[in-house]
C-alpha cells in the first residue's frame, strides 16, 4: 500500500494544535510508516500540493488570505480535518467579533503603540469583519475539538482514519478539552 | 387515607414503572436510573421548562412534552431517547452555543460546564449555525462576584434560587425572546443592588456566567448539591 499524503495547516491559531501533535512523540514514527507530510509549517513546501488525502486544519478562517487558503485546501484534499477549536467554534481568534476589527487594530497599533503609530496595511492580509469557523465556508469531513486536542485524541482518531475504522470523537475530546 | 388511585403505573422506555400521583416525568424516570438530560432543572428549585432538553415522546400525543413540567398519568407510555428527541436535544445545545459567545478554553468553568459535558454526552462535535457574536456586558461591579452575559443561557435558575431559597429576588429577566438579559434589581449593576452576597445563584449558575472572583483559569467546580438539604431543613423546622 502507498502511504497517504498528510497536510497541516496553520490558519488563525495559536499553533497549540500543532505542538499537540508533535507532542504524539516516538508514536510519529509509527505513523510515518502510513504517511507522507507532504504540506505542513514544519515542512519546506511552500505550495499546497495538488492531491492530498487527509488534511489537519488547525486555526478560524479570519482574513481574506486565510479564506483564499481554504477554498484552496478544500479542492486539493480528499478528507479535510477540523483541527481544534479555533477551527470549529472560531475559538479565541473570534473573541474581536464582537468589537470589529478596526476597534481592536485602533487599540494595538494606536492608542497602545508609543512610536510608528500605524495599522500595517501592505504584505499582511486585510482582516475579515467576522472570524468564522472553517465549515461556514467549506464542507468539512471530520472535527477534533479540543483546545488544544491532546496527543492521545491524535493518535487514536489519525489511526483510525488511516485505516478506515470505527471512531467516536465525542468519547475523546470535547469543547475547550 | 390515601387510596390506589394516588399510584400510577406507566412506562419508560419500555420499562414498568409506578409513580406517586402529582409526580413528574422526570422525577419517576430519575428514581428509575433514567437518564433525561437536563438544564434549566435544578432538585431544590421549582420547575420552569425552559430550555426543552428534557423532551419526551408520549404515545398517542403528537406534541414533545417536557418531563421535568408534565405530570405523570396513569397508562402514559414515554420515550426519552428516540433519534427524533437526540435530533432536538443536539439543536437546542447547538442554538445554545451559537446564541452568545461561548468561549470554553478560557472560560472559568471549562471542566466544569453543565453546557459543555451536555453538548459532549450528546455527540456535538460543531455547531452548524452560524455565531450571532452579540455584543454582551460583563458586570464585575460586585466585590467578590462576576457576572459575564457572554456565557448565560438563560436558564433562570439564579433568578429562581435567589427568589425562592434566599428570599432576596435581586435576579430577574429583562427584555423578550432573543434580547432577555438577567439583571439585577431594576437593571442596576449588581454591586449596588440589594444582594445578600450569599452565592447561591454562582453555585447553581451552570456555565460560567456567574463565578467567584478568587477563582482563576478553569478551577471553578460549583456546588448545587446543597438545595434539596437546606429546602429539607427548613421544611423539617
């Protein structure tokens, strides 16, 4: 049998995801007899690559280039993961909702900067006006909540998806877990 | 003297059970280990079937009943856990979450959340609605509570133990519908209300919403289990 093609994607979070998955340890060698990371912010690619077969989403949907990002991921991925809690509920990304962004941008890059007082309008991406979970956008197969999802979860629901068996979320991780 | 009539005998999810007349639902299905999900029931408070968790089935009825307000009659065949009543019972926590902005990471009863173990013992993974993000008050004016409207389900049983336990009634509900809000005396920050600081509505708050400000991060176990023995004590003066 080939081995799967993995993704990890970074959208708006913290990162904690991911740290939770390298926190799998020695158990990633295991899971690298079945898979490939083949588009991940710990690999060198830089493209999302064509065909992937199982892609981890951790972060909201929070700027125009994040949106751009996961119509992209959705098109090229057979089984898109909702990874953690920021990726399913918008999490603590989604807390400016109901301030807008120009509020929260005014007071970081204002009113609390002692010099350059400027809102960074070139290279970063415009903000969107709602941080969304990645389903209002595209179909999502599977969520893994958790804030973040620890690394026993991981390893029990990656394990199950590779090899196409029986797996009950609501029995591994929760909301905030 | 109390005659046959007062006993009901009925059935719960197939099971035969017998009930004491004026019972409800809930109660027979509890001292029988059913399990009914609730949220706005509290043992110790009086009833208002409010959120609908507690949705049953009742043969020959084409309404959904809640168990903790409908009494028991005497032939009554109840479902409790019917794909149908899941369905609703996963929407309603679902228009729960998506109706304020519940944050569970950081929240003081992450662990400890009624909404959160509800929504995880009832399989949510996601919300499929989408977050209405309201722009809500946090009220800190009391010295040693926290009201934060963010996290409030509105299932009144702060007004309800305030009212009836500790006789102060400084909780109620403003407004209608979607724009109900608890407040505090006539819409006064609940520093300057007449609250007798007793606690209780933190204790039996289900969520985060009302918490004790010497907690911190999610160590903010609360302890309702204290009502049927004061309501006890005080009924046995």
């Amino acid at each position: 049998m080939s081995k799967l093609r993995l993704a990890t994607v970074w959208l708006d979070g913290c990162s904690g995801c991911h740290m939770s998955f390298l926190d799998m340890d020695e158990r990633l060698l295991e899971l690298a007899e079945y898979v490939d990371v083949v588009y991940s912010p710990i690999v060198d690619a830089k493209v999302y690559p064509e065909s992937v077969d199982i892609a981890l989403v951790e972060g909201a949907v929070a700027s125009v280039d994040d949106e751009k990002k996961i119509k992209k991921i959705r098109a090229h991925t057979k089984m898109l993961v909702a990874m953690g809690d920021c990726a399913i509920t918008g999490n603590v990304p989604s807390m400016r909702n109901p301030i807008g962004p120009e509020a929260i941008l005014d007071r970081a890059y204002i009113q609390n900067a002692s010099a350059q007082q400027q809102i960074p309008c070139v290279v970063v991406p415009k903000l969107l006006k709602i941080v969304r979970p990645i389903h209002e956008f595209v179909k999502v197969d599977v969520f893994l909540p958790g804030c973040p999802p620890s690394a026993d979860t991981f390893h029990t629901a990656l394990t199950a998806l590779i090899n196409g068996g029986p797996l009950d979320i609501p029995a591994l991780t929760r909301f905030g877990a | 003297m109390s005659g046959e009539s007062d006993v009901k005998t009925l059935v719960i999810d197939e099971q035969e059970v017998s009930a004491r007349s004026g019972q409800t639902i809930l109660e027979v299905a509890r001292e029988n280990e059913i399990d009914i999900p609730t949220l706005c029931h509290l043992d110790g408070l009086s009833d208002v079937g409010a959120c609908r968790l507690c949705l049953v089935e009742i043969k020959g009825s084409n309404k959904l009943l809640p168990a903790c307000v409908t009494t028991v009659q005497e032939g009554m065949e109840i479902s409790t856990g019917t794909e149908r009543l899941r369905a609703h019972r996963r929407t309603i926590l679902e228009m729960l979450f998506a109706e304020r902005n519940h944050i569970c990471s950081v929240c003081v009863s992450n662990g400890h959340c009624e909404l959160q173990t509800l929504a995880q013992e009832q399989g949510l993974t996601h919300v499929r609605l989408p977050y209405r993000n309201p722009e809500l008050r946090v009220d800190a004016s009391h010295e040693r509570f926290t009201i934060d409207h963010n996290r409030c389900i509105l299932c009144t049983r702060c007004v309800r133990v305030c009212a009836e336990v500790e006789g102060a009634h400084i909780w109620d509900v403003m407004g209608r519908g979607i724009d109900s809000i608890i407040i505090s005396d006539l819409n006064q920050p609940w520093g300057e209300s007449a609250c007798t600081r007793c606690g209780k509505c933190v204790q039996v708050c289900p969520t985060g919403a009302l918490f004790d400000k010497s907690k911190i991060g999610s160590d903010h176990p609360k302890y309702p289990d204290f009502l049927p023995y004061l309501n006890l004590m005080r009924e046995a003066k």
